[in-house]
C-alpha cells in the first residue's frame, strides 16, 4: 500500500519450523487501524518491533532489517553492459517477479537482462551463510520471492547482493567483475 519497492532482510526470520540464530521465528501481525496512512502504519510496525528500514541509494530497494543492521555497500559502477543498446537505453522494467527463485539463478536472469560483463562466484550457487559457525558448510542457494516495480536490472542486482551480503569486485590480474559472497 507504500507502495515501495522493499525486501525483508533475509537473517531476520528462521526457515519454516525453525528460529534463526537469534531465536526469531517468521512473526505474523493482526492490525486494525483507522485513519492511518501506509507509510505511518509501516512506521509504526517497524518501530514497535524493532526493526528499521534502509534504502540503497542506488537501487532504491528499501531492506528491512533488525536494530542492529550492518550495513553491505555494492560497488554498482562496476556493472557494465556488454550491449551497445543497452548501454543507452533507460532499460526501466516495469515488474520484476521472482518466486521462491534460487538467488542465484534471480542474479543470472537480471545480468542477462542488461547483458552485463559479470560472473557469478561458484561459492553463490552453494551458499555459505556468512553468520554460520563452521564457516565452510555449504547451503543451498536462499529462495528469492519478491515483486518490484520499475528499477532496472543493475538496480535489481544491486539491492540482491545488499541484502544477502554478496560483494561485486574486479579482479585486478583478469580485469573479470565477479559477484561473491562478501567475507
């Protein structure tokens, strides 16, 4: 009703049956508000539950994240299109749907989108959860579900990596961009 283009940070709730690390199971409201804007109800669910919002300026998808959010910068200019066409055209899509997409097919289909210059890290397909343990136990890909409303795919891809801590670096030795998990 915001309508804002948004994504819940993936570590604020556990799988289906589960808690996370923080003991957080997936919370359910029931609400009745009269007279109450959208954005001030947002507001208010955000506030009484501890949690807040934070818009990457270059994507302009606003994450949804606990008090303690740290916050992942992505480097964006290094995303290049290899397509004379798309390099000039304003490439705005008016709706990007994904549903229980494995991220890591979601990133494949945006870089073909904008045919950019960009590979995907192994590491991204076997997920390592940057806040487990052991470190070197490989998950399956996160599932992406979302709907988002005229961005590009660069701002799709973007607001992606902020949200599951994934990095765009380029190689100095190659000169290849890669998409990684960031630590």
């Amino acid at each position: 009703m915001a309508q804002l283009n948004f994504l819940f940070d993936p570590k604020l709730f556990a799988p289906p049956g589960g808690s996370n690390k923080n003991g957080m199971r997936e919370a359910s409201l029931t609400l009745t508000w009269t007279n109450i804007s959208a954005a001030d109800a947002l507001a208010r669910v955000l506030r009484e539950n501890n949690l807040i919002m934070v818009r990457d300026k270059f994507s302009t998808v606003a994450l949804i994240s606990g008090t303690n959010h740290v916050a992942n910068v992505v480097d964006a200019s290094l995303l290049v299109s290899t397509n004379p066409v798309a390099q000039v055209a304003n490439g705005v899509i008016p709706r990007f749907r994904f549903s229980c997409v494995p991220m890591d097919v979601a990133l494949k289909q945006l870089i073909e989108i904008d045919h950019l210059d960009v590979v995907l890290d192994p590491k991204v397909s076997d997920y390592v959860d940057p806040d487990d343990q052991t470190a070197n136990q490989f998950h399956s890909a996160p599932m992406v579900s979302l709907v988002w409303e005229n961005l590009t795919a660069k701002q799709a891809l973007v607001a992606l990596c902020v949200a599951y801590d994934l990095a765009i670096i380029k190689e100095t030795a190659s000169g290849v961009v890669i998409i990684k998990p960031r630590n």
